[in-house]
C-alpha cells in the first residue's frame, strides 16, 4: 500500500538514499527528512574512508555492491540536478585481500562465490602476488585477492550531497531537528516530534539515524542492537611511492589505501578496547603506535618510515548481532522501516537500500534484488548472518 507521507529520520546517505529512490519512483509519495546536523560534521557518511568492494563472503552484499558500483559510476547522469552533474571522484583502485595460510581456503571460497556473482576479482598466487605488487613483503602470505575493477574509493560527503540535492530537487523537504520523542497508536507510528516543538504527521516512518538510530528505535519501544563504535583514520606521509597501489587489507585487519601523495590508514579496535559512544572529538592514537604501524612497517618496509599529517574519528554504526545492516519492518510496528547497522557499510550500500526501502514502501515487497535477509526476524531469531570479510 502506498504512503502518503513518509518521514525519515536521519539525512546521511541511507537516509537521502531512501528520499531519492521515493521520489524519483512517485512524486505523490510526500518525503520529508529530519536530519539533526544538516553540516554532516559527526556523520559516519562524511567520516568514513569511503570505499566500496564485492569482496563480502555472502551472496547479497556481493549483489548490493555490485549496484553500488553501478550507480556510483553513472551518478554523474542519475543525480544531475538543473544539468549540473556532481562528482564523487570515484577512483577504482581495486581492494586486496592478504591471507596468510590458514585463511588460503577462506579466501578461494571467497574469491569463488564473488566471481560467479560476476565481480571482476583476480586470485593471485604469491609469485603473482609478488610480481603485481613488488613492494609487499610476502615471505608469510599464501595469496591474495585483488579486484581488478569495480572496487575502490570515493568522496563519501559529496555521495551525501549528492543524493539530498537530487531529492530536494524532486520534491523531498529536509528540516534540521533533533528528533525528540515519537508518538505511536498501538503497532503505528502517528507522528514525529522535534526539540523545536514540531510535528511531522506519517503514514510511514522510517529509522535512518545511523550511529544515533539506536536512540530512535527506544522511542519506540524496540531494542536495535546497534551501537555508536569510534573508529579512528589516520592520514600519514612516507617517502614510499608504491606503484599501482590499492586499497590493502593485512590478514591482521589493519587497512590502508593511497590519499593523494599520502595514505590513509585504520584497524578495527580489539574487544577490550572497542567501547560504546567514545568521543569523536578525541583519536585512538594508542591503536596506532601499538598495532597499526607496526603491521604497515612489517607488509611495506619503506612504511619504517612515516609520519602522520592528520587523524580523525567517526562511527560506525555497528550491529552487535552480525556487523550486517537490518533493513525491514519490525512486527511490532507495522509503518515504520528499519535501515540501520551497516558496520561501516553504509556508502556502498546506500543506493541498493534506498533503491530497496523504496520499494517495501511503495509496493510492499522487494521488486529488484530480496533484501529480506536482512530483515529484523534474524534479529529476534538470534541467527546472525555470517560475513568472513568483516573489516
């Protein structure tokens, strides 16, 4: 059943994602969007190290990034607003995946599953891996994966402009505003309330808010396991010129990719110090002296020498249950959507989740790619989908 007006909550990328999508497919669907901080300052989607990939272990996040790709490289004719077309600098540099033995055979399932799904990713035995990327050190690895097209990095922030201009443009009203409670009427949301006393009458409401969408979900009564993580990036020079360099990801879980004539670089924290709501305002720069440096010196020898030129945090917004997005409806309320979770995600899968919410809103059902893996029944089920590729 359509929608007459929706509210989204929360203006990043998967919640302008999901504006677009429903206005460019109905213009008599009403949207309106509630983002808190329309300069973006503390978003995931600007803070990010924007990167996409197919090198996902599962069937649909392989299929969600091959469309992300796909409209990330036509965005120049799908956002163009007035005739303007935006840029995000996309730059496929491909992603690469090092495995040491253990992970040889993870890595050729991996590498399987991608390419039958038609992504375009090389297996490169360590002589070849050695012969592609001369710099490496290798004498520990068995292989790697390296995507030779389709994968790479972007402006994230000019992603999220992009998508809220074009839906403005179609008609999508976006208001700055905490969202502070929200009134509902049995298994129905009725309306949206604000810090500055306004009210947004719904027929649908979606949850968009990212990092804070937990916050949302408990105005509703509705336990998100979703939390706000702090991971930190770091941006360092070093006389090494790698030649054809990609995004690298060490067995260890440390990542780094080429920034300009610097790198940027980041790991996920250990359990013991990956806390809930850290603030953005301070760097984990511990996690770089202790485990970061020393794996990028141990992969590259000329990283011995580096310097960091800027550091930064942001959130991902990280599913406890999975590190997979939660997108659907919960069966405790009927009008409202979920489109949270994506652990660091949320760029590259913005456009097949909003292209996907749009769908379940206007038509009830999934009318390109089934995202209903993905839905809250795992949740309350307790059956985590298992993604090996988590970065």
């Amino acid at each position: 059943m359509k929608s007459q007006h929706v509210v989204v909550v929360g203006g990043g990328v998967i919640g302008s994602a999901i504006a677009y999508f429903l206005r460019a497919a109905d213009q008599g669907v009403g949207v309106t969007v509630i983002e808190r901080d329309p300069s973006y300052a503390r978003a995931s989607s600007a803070l990010s190290a924007a990167s996409i990939r197919q090198q996902f272990s599962t069937p649909l996040s392989v299929q969600m990034s091959l469309y992300g790709i796909e409209f990330l490289r036509s965005i120049g004719e799908r956002l163009a607003v007035d005739g303007v077309a935006p840029s995000i600098d996309l730059h496929e540099g491909g992603y690469l995946f090092l495995a040491t033995p253990p992970g040889l055979q993870t890595l050729r399932e991996n590498h399987a599953l991608q390419t039958s799904l038609g992504a375009d990713i090389r297996f490169l035995d360590k002589p070849s891996l050695k012969a592609t990327f001369p710099w490496l050190h290798t004498d520990d690895l068995a292989a790697g994966a390296y995507g030779a097209s389709g994968e790479g990095w972007f402006d994230g922030y000019g992603l999220v402009q992009a998508f809220r201009k074009k839906a403005q443009s179609l008609g999508a009203r976006y208001v700055a505003a905490d969202v502070t409670g929200i009134v509902r009427d049995g298994d129905r949301v009725q309306a949206v309330l604000t810090h500055d006393g306004q009210r947004f009458d719904c027929d649908m409401m979606v949850n968009a808010a990212g990092a804070w969408s937990r916050k949302i979900a408990e105005m509703l009564g509705i336990d998100l396991p979703v939390y706000a993580r702090r991971r930190s990036i770091f941006n360092f020079k070093s006389p090494a010129r790698l030649a054809r360099c990609p995004l690298v990801i060490d067995p260890g879980g440390v990542y780094w990719r080429p920034e300009g004539e610097t790198y940027i670089c980041g790991v996920s924290p250990g359990a013991d110090r990956d806390f809930d709501d850290l603030p953005l305002s301070e760097v984990d720069h511990e996690l770089f002296d202790d485990v970061i440096w020393p794996a990028l010196a141990a992969r590259v020898p000329e990283f011995e020498a580096l310097r960091v030129q800027t550091s930064w945090s942001g959130y991902y917004e990280y599913n406890v249950l999975d590190q997979n997005a939660i997108i659907g409806r919960h069966p405790a309320v009927s009008n409202c959507v979920f489109a949270n979770g994506f652990s660091g995600h949320g760029l590259q899968q913005g456009p097949a989740t909003g292209r996907g919410v749009s769908e379940l809103i206007l038509h009830g059902r999934y009318t390109t790619l089934d995202l209903s893996a993905l839905s809250f029944d795992r949740v309350l089920a307790n059956e985590p989908i298992v993604e090996k590729n988590v970065v």
